[in-house]
C-alpha cells in the first residue's frame, strides 16, 4: 500500500487509488483484513438530536460564550515561531479573525516587553510590531475597498495586490495542478489566492490566519435563506463540513502551500465547532427565522457587535456575504466564462457527454476546466477523487430542492456557483438567470 499527501504523488504508479477521508484511521489489523478505514472522529454534534434547546427566544445563545471560544480558537493557532499574518478579504469571517489576532498579538507583545525582551528577540519568535495583512483583487474589487478599510481600523501592515482576468487566466492551468480538482468553484477562488500566496511567500511570511469554516458552520451561504426549517438548516451544515475538503479547505491549504505558506482556520476548532453545533440551530436560520427574517450568521455578528469597544466597523461586521471568488471582483467569473466561451465551442459542449461520460460537464467554463483538469491526471481513478454534483451558490444537490424558485434558477443558470444566482437574496443578482427563471426574454 503507497500513501501519498497529493494524488499526484502515485497517480502514475498505482492503477487504484482513492482519498483517505478526514476523520478516519486505519490499523493493521482493518488493513489485514481487507476492511476500509474507519471513522474515529464522529462526535455527539454529528446528529440533530444533540442541539441544546428548542424555544426562541428562551433559549438565546450566550453571546459571550461565543465570542471566547473563538478567541481561543485564534490563540490556540498562533503558537508559531514564523513569521505570520491574516487573509484579509474584507468579509465578516476573515475581518474577525484579523481583529481577534491584533488584540492578541498587542497581549504577546505587552507581555514579551514585560519580561524584557528585545525586538530582535521578539522578531526571532515569528513576531513583527504589527500584524500583516494581506488581500487580492482585480482593480477596484469590492473586497479591495472592504479589506482597505478593516487594516486602517485595525492599524495593520497591509498589502494589497491587485491582478488581471489575463494572469488570473494564465494562472488556472497550475492552480487545476496543484489543487486536483475539477470543481468550477473551488478554481475560481483558488486562482487569485494562488497568486496572492506566491507575493505572501515572497516577503517570508510562511503561515496565515484565515477564515474559512464560519459560512459552513454558522449556515452563511446566502442560499441558506431558503432553508425550510432548523433541522434542515442543521443537516445541510453538516453536510458542508464534512465536505470541506472537496472545496474550501482543498483551496485554502493547497493554495498557499504550493508556495510554502501555511493556512490555519480558527473557525474549525473542535471546541468552537461543538459549541456552534450544540446550539438550537433556529437561532442560524436567515429568511425562515421564526422572529422575522435576519441577516445570515446573525449571531455570529451579534456576538461581536459591541459599541463600547468595536471589534469591527458596522459596515463590515453587518456586510453581506460575498463569495471570494465574487469578492475580488466580478469581471473574474465573467472573464474566466468569456474565456471558456472562447475555446469551447458550442458542437464540443454538445458532445461532452461521449469525452467526459463521468461527470459531465454541463457548462463551457465546466469544460474547459475539466480539460485542463484531465490533461494532468487521465486517470478514471483521479476523476472518481472529485466531489461533483448539480448546485448553485455553493449549496448541495439537496438544498437546491428547498425551494421552488431555487430550482428553477438551478436550471437556468446551467449550475451556477455564484452567489449572485440566489434570486432575491443577493444585492447584485445576476438579471439574466432570474428573467430565465420567470421564462422571461
């Protein structure tokens, strides 16, 4: 039996090969037997019935619980002795993590000061005087302006990159390499935190908070808003998080470690994640909730709206949910269609079925990406690797059955992962799939 930390490592030796999945062992004993890994990690919270709680607003969440646990959560992962910085996108998840790590750090120091260190000696430990902060954009991206904002409130040494459609392009053959995937959204987010990563390494910061884990967690995906009940909301969260390393976490490790940085999330502490899951999950419900409709992850928010001593502006703490890959700005998605349009033509989108039978592409971006994908691995074991199934806006293939208008744009946008495809939800929704949807020109 070979093992490998990349698909790529055996790909070309072995003519079998699958993923060892998260939360699973393998013994000597299993491995005699014949039998696969088994599952070790797999506590209470994994269930519904565990959730503490089923009356609102009696059972409101301990705001104060929530904010400590994940301020420990970012303490825990700054033991390091690199030197590190945050991811700062703009959006409530990376700024939170950012503003947690500068009152962290502004402790570190007060205490090494204390004791009577020196800079050179403080700096020796992976510590600068300030925290780093980093963002990537095209020009003029909202989160740009959103991250821009945040460093100068948090007074952080901040580095801001912008990029081209034409380098992002350039860039998507290597990021397909590095990452081994062939889902269409995990490369879009992938390709500008690719490229910002390689900057990053270049200044010697080899490890970077980032805030991955919160939208899964705290139901923060805008097609939440349509979740039916609690205990839906409660399955789909699940869902998402044990799917993590097919999406998010396959972008936000193999990313930046394909130029050596190092990506912890504080947001998927096993403590903070049993703390958010053991909650009554009605309190994460969005548009559904019982009280009238809230703002998705209200209550994370809530927990760090605090007026006397303001973790974050207002603006940035109550900001819609922005998708990265929407984020760095919009006319990425759309180059990176237009691109695809290009070199697809609309026979070989026809015909994709007789050179892709395994999971199909449906759209020519799909396409274009699944090419690139097999021109490195032509593997059928390397495609079977590949979570992939009809969503949009980074939901499930059964969270699009939520809602009957969801479907419908489902269907008219061919799979659209944009969080612009939720209609009426997001504030620039895509016009064209919702007339679509309607059956309007």
């Amino acid at each position: 039996m070979w093992v490998s930390s990349e698909m790529k490592g055996i790909a070309e030796h072995c003519p079998k090969f699958d993923l060892f999945l998260p939360g699973h062992r393998l013994t000597s004993e299993l491995y005699d037997k014949g039998q696969q890994p088994e599952r070790f990690f797999a506590p209470d919270w994994f269930t519904f019935d565990c959730t503490k709680g089923t009356a609102l607003p009696a059972d409101q969440p301990d705001l104060a619980e929530i904010r400590e646990k994940l301020v420990t959560a970012v303490k825990r992962r700054l033991m390091t002795s690199v030197p590190w910085g945050v991811l700062l996108s703009g959006g409530l998840d990376s700024s939170l993590i950012a503003s947690i790590a500068v009152r962290l750090h502004r402790e570190m120091l007060a205490e090494h000061e204390a004791k009577g260190d020196k800079d050179a000696e403080i700096q020796g430990m992976g510590m600068a005087q300030k925290v780093h902060t980093f963002s990537i954009g095209l020009e003029g991206s909202p989160d740009l302006a959103a991250a821009r904002g945040v460093a100068e409130f948090l007074g952080t040494i901040h580095h801001e990159y912008t990029f081209t459609v034409q380098e992002g392009l350039d860039a998507v053959k290597d990021v397909i390499y590095h990452l081994e995937t062939y889902d269409v959204t995990t490369v879009r987010a992938s390709t500008p935190m690719y490229l910002m990563a390689r900057k990053i390494r270049s200044l010697g910061i080899k490890m970077v908070l980032s805030g991955e884990g919160a939208d899964e967690v705290y139901a923060g995906y805008l097609y939440f808003h349509k979740a039916p009940s609690a205990r839906e909301l409660h399955a789909e969260t699940l869902r998402k998080l044990k799917d993590l390393h097919f999406f998010d976490c396959l972008r936000a490790n193999k990313a930046p470690l394909s130029w050596g940085v190092e990506a912890r999330f504080p947001f998927l502490d096993v403590d903070w994640l049993e703390r958010a899951y053991t909650l009554d999950p009605t309190c994460k419900m969005a548009s559904t909730h019982p009280e009238g409709k809230r703002m998705e992850k209200h209550i994370l928010r809530a927990a760090f709206d605090d007026p006397d001593d303001p973790w974050l502006p207002k603006e940035v703490l109550w900001r819609q949910k922005e998708q990265f890959s929407d984020g760095v700005g919009y006319s990425w998605i759309d180059g990176l269609k237009e691109y695809a349009a290009s070199k697809c033509s609309d026979r070989q989108l026809l015909k994709a079925a007789y050179k892709f039978p395994y999971n199909t592409p449906r759209t020519k971006e799909a396409y274009l990406v699944r090419d690139t994908f097999e021109s490195h691995f032509p593997q059928q074991a390397a495609r079977e690797t590949v979570k992939y199934e009809a969503s949009i806006a980074c939901s499930t293939a059964v969270a699009v059955a939520w809602d009957e208008e969801f479907k419908k744009v489902a269907l008219a946008s061919n799979g659209e992962q944009s969080g612009r495809a939720v209609a009426g939800i997001h504030n620039a929704a895509y016009e064209d799939v919702l007339l679509s949807a309607q059956g309007k020109q």
